[in-house]
C-alpha cells in the first residue's frame, strides 16, 4: 500500500500546478459554504447579543439600521444627529434612563465614544486598571484597544483629524489614560470612552485657551472694551486638558443643542417603554425611537437570504467543477495509457493500478478537505474580528 | 527455458495469425529474434511473457505452464522472473532514476522493498555508469542513459529470462554496443537466458541463436 501512495503522490507532485488547481477547486467549494455559514452564524451571535442587550435606541430621523450600527457597535458611518436635548427629555420624562451616545470620532483605528458614566453600568464594564473618567479631557479604553494602540493607564491617546488637509478643521486633542477595562468581548473592547463633554471638546465646540485677561496675554488682544475681549489669531488653544488649563475650558451657548450620534434609552418597565416609543409615533417628530433586535434581526434575514443565494451559487459551480476534475481525470487516464500498460506489462498488479489512480484522487481530496478545514478552523477564530472590522467599517 | 507448442495468437477478428508449431530456448541461451515488422515478434514475447495469451496451444516460460495461472498469478510470476526491457524505455516521467529502478517493488505486493534492494538498485545504477544521476528524472536524460535505466530496472528482481524488444532501435552505435553488453554480461554471468528482437543484422554476432520470423510468415496471415 505505501507503494501506492508513494507512485500517486510521486504523480501529484510531479504534476504540482495541475495538482494545485484541483486541490484549490476542492478546497473552495467545501470552505465557501462551511466558511461562510460559520461567519454568518457568528455574525448573527454577535450582532444579536448586543442588539437584545440594547433596549431602545433613539436618534435624528433616517436610516434605523445606521443608527443601530453607529450606536451599538460604532461603525463609522455617522448617522443623522440628534441633540443632547433629546437626552435630556429624556430623562426628565421619568419613563426611562437616558445614556448620550456620540461616535464619530477616532483615534487611528479606535472609535472614540462620548457617554456619561452610566453607560459603563448599563454595559456592564468594569477596570481591569485605573479608575473611571472624572474630568474633561480623560479616557478609558477598552481592553483591544489598549493592546492595539500600545497604551495603558498614564499614557495618553490623540484624536485622528476628521481630514487630513482641513486646516480649518477639527484640531487633535491629547486624551489621558485613566483606566483600561476588562474584556467583554464586544465591541466595547475595542473603544475609547470619554465623557460626551470631551467628545464635544475633539469636535471643537468646547475649547480652552489662554486667559486674555492676563498680562502674559496682551499681544494676543485684537480690540478690548469694557464688556468685550476680541482675540487675534495669536491666541494659543490648549489640545491638551491639564490641570493647570481645565477651568479655562468653556462651551460656548446652551448645552441642550449640542449633537449626539443616539441615546440609549433604557425603560424603567415594559409600560415606560410602551408610551416612550408612542412618543416618536408622530411624522412630524424629528427623532425616531427603533427596537435595535427589530433592526439586527431584519439585518440577518437579509443576510440569510444572500446566503441562500450564495450557497446556491456554489452548489452550482461545484457541481461544474467536479464535472471538470473528473472530466480532467479521465482525460488524464487517457493520456496516461502508456504507463498504466508499461506497469501491466512489468508486473503491476490490476489492483495496484486501480489503488494509485484512486489514491491520487482521495490524496486531492483530503488535501482540499484538510485545507478548508484550517481556513474554516481561521474563520472561526477570526471570524468576530472580520465582522467587527466590516460593521465598523 | 522457453517452450512453445502447436500455439496460435490471433488479435480479434483480424488479419494478424501466429502460429508457431514448436519452439524451444535453453537455459542460459541468447538468442536474436529478427524477421519483418509485423512478422509478430513482439506479439512472440508478450505471449512469453504472459502480457498476451494464445488461443490455443502451450507456452511453458522458466518452467511454468503460463495457461495454469489465473491473470494475478501470471503478473507475480512475472514479475519474479522476466525482465522486459522495450524499445521505448518506457519509464515513468514522474518518477527519478532510482525510483524508476525499484519501480516493480512498488507496484506488486509479492516483491518487498528494502534496504538491501535500494542498495542492489544503486548499485546496478553505478555498474552501467549512471549511478550519479540516481536523483535526476528521466526528462533530463540522453536516450542511452534512458535505456540504461531501463535495463537496471528489468535486472533489479535478478530474473531467469530477459526478454528485450528492440531494446537498441533508439540508440546511437555507442549506447547501442553497451546496452547490449550490459544484458549480455548479465546473462553470462547469471545463466540467464537473454531473448532480443532486433533488426541490427551487426548485432547478430552477439547471440548464440537466431530465429528468423520470416521462418513463421507462411503461417503468419
């Protein structure tokens, strides 16, 4: 039997591209559909988990599932925005706690995610280090994004411009590390938490400068009246909150109309929420209120449909290509007559024969199987980490 | 060695008939086989050989009445005692020198493949001058370092009778006066019998016999 399989691996080798060829062909038609239900039935997991974990979200009127992405695992696509104003009613209505959601910004891969204190409760986050974010200007990072940016408690994050080459665009800011988070295994791990102030702080809407009261300021004052301090462009921003600067950091104008992505809203019991989605019932209203399971779920039939679909397809073109490779092996016989008869006429037994040609065939086929098994087997280790980078993406 | 009686061999329902009333080789004999193309020479040796079987009559080859073995015994008795050698080397593109020589330990179960065959295989390959392209594949041969292979590999079980088709009709005169010593040396020095179609009437000299197949035509359709 060595002998076999010796000849046929021998025949296979010798024949590396065709062999190649085939043992890919294999390999894809066995992975495609294996691989992807794995990435589907993992995507369904994950999305799934936390869209049930995420009551109720609210948002500026437009696409749900944006929201839903923005919201719940921090894409980068920015929905329309709402106001923190909406948060605030909220909260006042008594019906349900409201937690500030803005993502839009990045500190190189890493989203940036402005919340208040309540959204590490409501997520249940806890400090494998340091201590919560208390002053503007502070970060938290989730466990990934500690890892991958090199960085942990005493070091310090940058915030990503929004362009490059806007001059007059949104400056960095230089956050503090205060705390990195245990892992959850979400997309929470993968996040920079600032308070929604700091965030509003990287956008530009709140700024520290240098006090044009002061003498050591005087060649920045463009024009001085008794009421009214105008600055030339010499003034220096900080983009840096220290604690030497804070109390110079200001916002200009009523908090209420400052922008958030979303809110998640959390009912106190079934009923608040009840009359707090009838609140967003009104086509005039310009917030919307959406179930995140309603949006992921509609999210994964269409998925399962594309799937089906792409299965299908595959079935298809399996179906052709172990046409073609048993087309090929037969072809291949008959171009191989002279040895097969050189081995009849030496001595080699039918068998023999019969076993080499049938090993090369099962040698092809285990090597294809083995081959999609380990991207199978990558898939499955990887596969969160493809869905979490194609969500955000 | 070679015993043939009242045999005849016809292909199908064609033209061709080979019908030898009797014919006989020694141990130890060398003997040419000549004749026209198509006289049926080499359809004499399959039939030896048992790759071919007559419709009637005997061929007893090394002792062995070939129309008592069933089809796996004739390939293990084969196997075990003839060497062929062939006019087109026939060997195995995918396989190197070395590989190409132990080729019949590979491919029947009744001969085992070890150390000391490996050896007597290398060896072979070093006593016709080619033991260091023991690594190479056939494709980068030279027609005569090809057939050399060829004859190691048709040595390598020590057979009883070699059987040798035109084992010269695609060699230049140098590789062909070594070739045939090769075989001739080995058949000298084993008492083998050494049986060669061959159409090179200067090679005659080398035999003790000659069988002329224009002899068989009359009977030959």
């Amino acid at each position: 039997m060595s002998g076999v399989l010796y000849l046929a691996w021998q025949y296979l080798a010798y024949n590396r591209w065709k062999t190649t060829i085939l043992v890919g062909s294999i390999m894809l038609i066995i992975y495609l559909p294996v691989g992807l239900n794995v990435v589907v039935e993992q995507s369904g997991q994950h999305l799934n988990a936390r869209a049930q974990a995420t009551p109720l979200l609210v948002g500026a009127k437009g696409s749900p599932l944006e929201l839903t992405l923005n919201t719940l695992y921090f894409s980068l696509d920015t929905p329309e925005l709402t106001t923190f104003r909406e948060a605030t009613s909220i909260a006042e209505s008594g019906l349900a706690e409201a937690i500030p959601m803005y993502v839009r910004f990045r500190s190189r891969s890493q989203p940036i995610i402005g919340t208040s204190f309540e959204y590490f409760a409501f997520r249940g986050l806890t400090l494998a280090d340091g201590r919560m974010p208390a002053l503007l200007g502070e970060a938290v990072l989730g466990a990934t994004a500690a890892e991958t940016l090199g960085v942990g408690v005493g070091d310090a994050v940058v915030s990503s411009p929004e362009t490059a080459f806007d001059l007059a665009g949104i400056y960095p800011l230089k956050m503090n590390i205060v705390g990195v988070l245990e892992p959850s295994f979400t997309s929470d791990d993968n996040a920079i938490f600032v308070d929604v102030k700091t965030a509003w702080i990287i956008e530009g809407l709140g700024h520290g400068h240098q006090d044009l009261a002061n003498p050591d300021a005087s060649s920045a004052v463009l024009n001085r009246t008794a009421d009214n301090i105008v600055a030339n462009a010499s003034l220096v921003q900080f983009n840096e909150i220290t604690v030497d600067n804070i109390e110079s950091f200001h916002f200009h104008g009523n908090l209420d109309g400052y922008p958030l992505t979303g809110v998640i809203a959390v009912p106190n019991d079934d009923k608040s929420g009840v009359i707090l989605m009838g609140r967003y019932l009104d086509s005039e209203a310009n917030n919307q209120n959406v179930r995140p399971r309603d949006v992921v779920e509609e999210l994964l039939d269409t998925i399962l449909t594309i799937q089906q679909f792409i299965v299908a397809a595959v079935f298809i073109v399996a179906v052709a290509t172990i046409a073609t490779a048993a087309l090929v092996f037969l072809l291949s016989l008959r171009l191989r007559r002279r040895e097969i008869d050189t081995i009849g006429k030496i001595g080699g037994g039918r068998w023999h024969v019969a076993s080499m040609l049938l090993a090369e065939i099962v040698i092809v086929l285990v090597l294809g199987c083995v081959l999609a098994a380990g991207l199978t087997a990558l898939t499955w280790r990887y596969g969160s980490a493809i869905i979490e980078s194609v969500v955000m993406a | 060695m070679i015993e043939i009686r009242n045999m005849l061999f016809q292909y199908g329902e064609g033209d061709f008939r080979l019908d030898v009333p009797s014919l006989q080789v020694a141990s130890g004999e060398r003997v040419a086989v000549v004749g026209p193309s198509g006289s049926g020479k080499t359809t004499l040796l399959n039939l030896v050989a048992g790759i071919a079987r007559p419709q009637s009559g005997d061929v007893v080859t090394v002792g062995q009445k070939l129309a008592d073995l069933d089809d796996g015994a004739t390939r293990n008795f084969r196997i075990r005692n003839i060497g062929l050698v062939f006019q087109e080397f026939e060997l195995l593109e995918y396989l190197d020198v070395l590989d190409n020589v132990l080729l019949p330990y590979r491919i029947n179960n009744s001969l085992e493949l070890d150390s000391q065959v490996r050896q007597r295989a290398a060896e072979l390959l070093k006593s016709v001058g080619i033991g260091h392209l023991r690594d190479r594949l056939p494709d980068h041969l030279s027609q005569g370092e090809r057939q050399r292979v060829a004859v190691c590999r048709a040595l390598l079980v020590k057979p009883p009778l070699l059987l040798a088709d035109e084992p010269t009709g695609n060699l230049d005169p140098a590789n062909k006066g070594r070739v045939l010593d090769i075989l001739v040396d080995y058949a000298a020095a084993n008492d083998a019998t050494l049986v060669t179609v061959t159409h090179d009437s200067n090679l005659l000299s080398r035999f003790e016999r000659v069988i002329d197949f224009s002899d068989f035509l009359g009977r030959a359709g």
